[in-house]
C-alpha cells in the first residue's frame, strides 16, 4: 500500500476544495488553461523576437553615434542615427508586427505561443479568436492604452495573471483566454 504523507493528503484536500468552488470553465474544447509560466515564456520568446526585428535599426543608430562623437562624421552620424529611428526599427517591427497580426487573427496564435503549445480563444466558448479579438482588442488597443498612460497599467494588465482564471487584463478586454493547443 502507497504511503502518502501528510503535506500530499493536504495538497489533494485543498485541490479538491479548490476545484468545487471554482465556477469559470477549466476546459474550452477539451484543452486546458495554460501554465502561467508557459504564458511567461511564449511572451519572452516574442519580446526577443521584437528585440531582433529592431536590432539592424539599433545597431544602425550606435554606429551614427560613434560618427557622431568619434569627429569628422557628424552628419553622417546624425544620418544613421536618424535612418535607423525613422526607418529602419520601424521597417523590422511593422514587418514583424504584421506577421504577427495574421497568425493571431488566422491562429489564434504568436510565434512564442506556437512554440509553446498555446492558443487563444474565445473565453465563452473556446472558438477562434479572429481579427477582432485576438489582435485589435487583445493586442493593439492595450498597446495604444500603455502608451498614452504609461507602465502603470502594463503591470496592472500583467499581475492579473494571478487570478484563478489565469487571465490578463487584455483577455478580459477581448473576452479571451489562453489554453493548450
């Protein structure tokens, strides 16, 4: 017979308590809430991605301002550092962020959380997110809001995660969730 210590008995007891009080759908289409952390991770793996879009732009913009300071170059300096700004950043980004916008319009889905296994749906009934939700209200209008506000609201959007329904700000905005592909 399997022994099974106390602090085991505990966890199930609280699990099964856990489990009866909680009224929102744990199941959409027969696929499971994500791990926060799985969440952590695919959000990650996008933000280096957005790091590496920009990344010729940044690079582009150091080297104008070593011509900048280094003597002789400035305007060419201020060249670069403007051409990287203005074009090239913006070029990788948007070329990125359209990407990005079909494959969670299509999907339901960011390159991280096709990595990662994860889906967005909607939280009523665990259909596709569409244009809609999964990248307009989900997506570009948190965006357009952290912006005009400030980080405030970012960690705000982000320590909501820790809810029972393991949901964001933005997925309450859009209506959505985030589970197992």
């Amino acid at each position: 017979m399997e022994q099974r210590s106390a602090y085991e008995a505990w966890l199930d007891d609280v699990g099964s308590r856990t489990a009866a009080a909680v009224t929102y759908p744990k199941e959409f289409g027969g696929r499971r809430l994500a791990s926060r952390w799985d969440r952590f991770v695919a959000a990650f793996f996008d933000f280096l991605l957005d790091l590496a879009a920009a990344m010729p732009g940044l690079l582009c913009m150091l080297i104008g301002v070593g011509l900048l300071f280094g003597g002789g170059y400035e305007n060419l300096g201020f060249g670069l550092i403007l051409a990287g700004y203005l074009v090239v950043i913006p070029i990788g980004l948007g070329v990125l962020g359209i990407y990005q916008m079909v494959l969670l319009s299509r999907d339901g889905q960011t390159i991280g959380k096709r990595k990662k296994g994860l889906v967005i749906v909607k939280y009523q009934d665990g259909s596709q997110v569409g244009f809609v939700r999964g990248w307009l209200l989900r997506r570009f209008v948190p965006q357009l809001i952290y912006g005009l506000s400030g980080s405030g609201l970012f960690i705000a959007d982000v320590l909501v995660i820790f809810g029972e329904e393991r949901r964001c700000l933005h997925d309450y905005l859009a209506g959505t969730t985030v589970v197992q592909s």
